[in-house]
C-alpha cells in the first residue's frame, strides 16, 4: 500500500480503501489498499491507466458506489455505513458532480437545471452567490435555454454551475472535458481552476489528458488499484512522461 501525503486538512479522504467486484475466481479487486487526502481548497487530478481504478477511486470517494472495506469521509464526516437515505442527503448538500456526460435533464432549462438540487432539497439560492455565478460562467442570457439550445461547453458550465451553486465541501468531476473539443474543455477547465483559486472550492478530477491534469494543483497517480505517487505543480509533459513511466 502506498499512502500519498496529507495536506493540512481535508474535503475528502479514504482510508486503507479496498473494492473487489464479483466473488471466487472471477473476483476483480479494482482497488488495493489506498489512502489519500483530498486537500480543502486544492485541485486533485486522479490519474493512470485504463484499468487502473482511477473512476472507482472517485464513486467510492463521493460515495456513489460502496466500499468492500476501509472507510471514507467527506470532511470529518465519516460517510461508509451511512445508511442509504442520509447518504443520499449527505451527497445533496455537501458534494458536487460534474459528468463527463453533463447529466441535464433536457425538458428544464438551463436556470431550473442549475436550481434543481436545491429545489429539491426545499431551499432557496443566495441570490448574490447565484447572481456571481451566473456572471462568472457567462451563462446569465442562456438561463431560459433547454440544454438541446445549448452548445456541449454551454451545457457544461451549466453543470458547473450547479455543482457550484450549494457551496459544496467538494466537488467531483469524472472527465468533465470528456465530449468537449479543445476549445471548450479548456473553457471548463478554467472555470474549475478559478473556482479553487478565486472561491477556495474543493476539486477532484478524474482525467486521462495530460493537458487536463496540468490544471490541477496536484495529480495522483494509480497504477493496478494502488497509489504509486503524485506531482505536486504539474505541467503536462510531466504527467505524460510519469503516465509512460506506468506503461499507460
């Protein structure tokens, strides 16, 4: 097992995390043993090879999928044994997503997409935190678009916007850049980016570009279910020459 280094506190972490899929022979265990701090207020890129857990690292940290053994908490809230309803509240008014799919519901508008887990949650928006956002991601004259009206980097920051608009602990995001071209990744990458500079946001991303992670403060790399080491600062050539060095 391999422990990457803590920073001083936390948004998430995970602790001697094992995942194993299936029993007997056709076991598969996606995850062996990790444990990592997510730091408060930092950029974390989870990167490796296919395979190497990279996405099962990130559900289990967010508490989308279960864990076979070890524990996670979001903040110092320990989250593996929450039962199913208070996780579900948990993860809807502490942790943000952003899919690489944009998970819109495509018969509300762009406004009604961003305010929906709050509406559903039965609170209202900081109106002076709502209207920043909307400014910020440059999405104030589309709010009244259906996601079909809206271009994939418009969708997208739609996303973001409402993963941003709780103010969450933290925010995960599975490829977010994933359908986008370059232009428009770059577009989300730098509203994630600002989001933890200019806000003090949380982010864990999981990506497999090199151009993607050199966004982020810090990438930690797995290789075959474990941690085999991070860079602090990285650029992209030195995610892709530490990627060559695992084979990816």
């Amino acid at each position: 097992m391999r422990t990457v280094s803590a920073p001083t506190r936390a948004a998430a972490t995970v602790t001697d995390l094992v995942k194993v899929y299936g029993a007997g022979d056709t076991a598969v265990r996606a995850l062996d043993g990790i444990s990592v701090h997510f730091g408060a207020g930092q950029f974390t890129a989870i990167m490796g090879p296919s395979g190497s857990g990279k996405s099962t690292l990130m559900h289990c940290a967010a508490g989308l999928d279960t864990v076979t053994s070890g524990t996670v908490s979001i903040g110092d809230t320990p989250i593996t044994g929450l039962s199913d309803k208070a996780l579900t509240r948990l993860r809807r008014d502490r942790v943000g997503f952003v899919f690489q799919s944009f998970n819109l519901l495509p018969t509300l508008t762009a406004a009604q997409n961003i305010r929906l887990p709050l509406d559903l949650a039965g609170r209202a928006p900081d109106p002076d935190w709502y209207r920043h956002l909307l400014d910020l991601l440059g999405l104030t004259d589309r709010l009244h678009h259906l996601p079909a009206q809206l271009s994939g980097g418009q969708q997208q920051r739609v996303a973001c916007a409402r993963a941003l608009l709780s103010r969450p602990d933290v925010i995960f995001a599975d490829e977010p850049t994933g359908n986008l071209d370059s232009r428009s990744g770059a577009a989300v990458l730098d509203i994630l980016r600002n989001s933890v500079r200019e806000l003090g946001q949380s982010i864990v991303m999981v990506t497999h570009d090199p151009s993607a992670a050199a966004y982020a403060d810090r990438v930690i790399l797995l290789a075959d279910g474990r941690l085999v080491g991070e860079l602090a600062d990285p650029t992209a050539d030195r995610v892709l020459d530490a990627l060559r060095e695992l084979g990816a």
